[in-house]
C-alpha cells in the first residue's frame, strides 16, 4: 500500500491511502487520522489499510478522488526520533577528501549514525528558503525507512522485521555554514510512503534497489542505483540503533546520500559531481544551488513506474 497525509490546516494533516499508479487517493477515516496513529498500532490497523487500497487499487472504491501532490505534507510531517547513517561509502569520502580528511578505517566495518532533525518537513512541493549570503546549498537524495517497535538487543534479521514503511527523502545541506547545527535546512520527502510489498523484487536483504533520477533546473545530474555502493543494509542499521535502548514506532532510519563508485551513473548531490568534476578535470566548474533554481528527484522501479512520486522543489534565498 501506498500512504500520504494531506493537508488540512493541522501540524500532522489527515492520512490518506494512495492507488499504486498515484492516480487516486482516499481518506482513511474511521481507520486512523494520522500516519503516526497507524504505526504506534500496526498490527490491527495496516490490515484495514491493505484492503482500502486493494479497493483503491481495483477502482472500487467507494468514495476516491484523484491524487494531488500539491496537497500532501511530508508523510509523516514530525518525526518522533530520526537517525541517518552513511551507507554508501563512495560519497563519504568524498566527503572527508572536501575536507582534507581520510575516511575513518572504522566505517567500512560499522556504519556511522548520527541524530537529525525529524520536527519539521517539507512537503514535495514546497519551496526551500536559504541563506543568507554563500552557503554552498546542496541536495542529499536517500531512502529511508519508518520502523514499528524494535526490541533493545534486537538481530539485524530481528530488526527488520521492523520495517513498516519506506519513503524517498532530500536532506537539503548547506556546505558552507561551518556549525553543523546550523548548516541543516527542514528536510523534504516525497509525496507517498510504501508498505515493502509496494517494492516487490526490489526490496532484498534490508535494501531497496530502485532507479534513483536526479535533476537540477530540468538537467540529469544523476540516475543511479540506489543499492549499488550501499555497504550496509537496514537490519544492521536498527540493529546497531537499538543496541543499547528499544525504538519506538515511528522511528526513521536514513541511509545517507545516495552515490555511485562510476562516475558515468552521475551524481544525487553536487558536491558528488564536483568531486567527479575534479577527478576527471582537475576542477570543479558545477555551482552550488542558487536563488530560483529548481531540484527534482524521483525513484523508479524496474518496469520504469514511479513508486513515491516526485519531490520537485524551487530553491529561495533569504536577503
């Protein structure tokens, strides 16, 4: 099943189950209001779920309309605790080399997660106000997952069964703000989050293999394979999470930038096609975002179908 919130005037908007092409929708009333109500209560409400959207899904529902992006709030619009993690490890390093610094020996053998801002989100739509001055705007495509309950000691193979929902995100970064505190914009999501059964095939072993296209101002930065350089999967991220205390449901889980180890699959942020830029050329010539650019980012299946629909966004600068 496919899950959105649509606004309506409150902080966590109305829930509302989504057909599989993302051409109709319909208000899960009665069920549960809010996104968050259906994960803290899984077992009893999802299976209600499941069957409105197999009567969406066979265009018998009752009382469908059709499917507005331009409506939806984040998914789940506040985030009760959100944690990413640097799972593909060609794109830290090009971190750390933007830095002058090696990657750490430790991250090939355990991933690195670190607490994010899950209070306020953007929605696909919605514009990203920057700035002021030069701060070196970059976009961070990547696959993250909201889990149920997950016992504290739980396996990776324990913990994902966790998984309930996966959602395609942007982690918006200012490079250039130095306080790292400071240097994180609200993040954005796109329209629609998915059951695993939405992923078929291409969810394998707690990762989500899917065709991931990055654009900027209409032009491809990137298509790349979201499980191609994922060196760890999300078992062993909730695993790791869950070492020393449970999570609760509603627990997010990011894995970082999306990147590739070959340079001709593009890049999914630009200080990635920078670093790329200066591989091949020996300087980077692609701009950080400006004012008025626009960013689109959209997952793909293998049959070509869009599974969370797009975040397509303007960028703004304040001052």
């Amino acid at each position: 099943m496919k899950l959105a919130t649509y606004r309506d005037g409150s902080r966590d908007g109305q829930l509302v189950v989504v057909s599989r092409d993302l051409s109709t929708a319909h208000y899960a009333s009665g069920m549960a209001s809010r996104l968050q109500q259906a994960l803290d209560d899984w077992n009893f409400i999802a299976p209600q779920l499941q069957d409105l959207a197999h009567a969406l899904n066979q265009g018998k529902a009752r009382h469908a309309f059709p499917f507005d992006p331009a409506q939806c709030m984040a998914p789940l619009p506040r985030v009760p605790r959100r944690v990413g993690a640097q799972v593909c490890l060609t794109h830290v390093e090009r971190l750390c080399a933007s830095t002058g610094r090696a990657l750490p020996a430790r991250l090939q053998t355990e991933p690195q997660l670190a607490a994010a801002s899950g209070d306020l989100w953007l929605g696909p739509l919605d514009d990203v106000h920057a700035g002021p001055g030069e701060v070196g705007l970059d976009l961070g495509p990547e696959i993250a997952v909201l889990c149920g309950d997950i016992a504290q000691g739980a396996s990776p193979e324990q913990a994902l069964e966790g998984v309930r929902l996966v959602m395609l995100v942007n982690d918006w970064a200012q490079r250039e703000v130095l306080d790292p505190e400071l240097a994180r914009l609200p993040p954005s999501a796109a329209p629609v989050a998915l059951s695993l059964d939405e992923l078929g095939e291409a969810w394998s072993r707690g990762r989500a293999a899917l065709r991931l296209r990055v654009q900027v101002n209409a032009r491809p930065l990137g298509e790349l394979d979201t499980a191609a350089d994922a060196q760890f999967h999300f078992g062993q991220l909730l695993s790791l999470l869950a070492r020393h205390r449970r999570l609760s449901a509603g627990t997010m889980v990011g894995t970082g930038v999306i990147a590739s180890p070959q340079p001709e699959a593009g890049a999914a942020c630009l200080l990635d096609q920078r670093a790329i830029e200066r591989e091949r050329d020996g300087q980077a010539v692609t701009p950080w975002l400006r004012d008025g650019d626009s960013v689109r980012i959209e997952a793909f299946d293998a049959q070509g179908r869009s599974l969370f629909g797009a975040i397509d966004q303007s960028v703004l600068f304040r001052g």
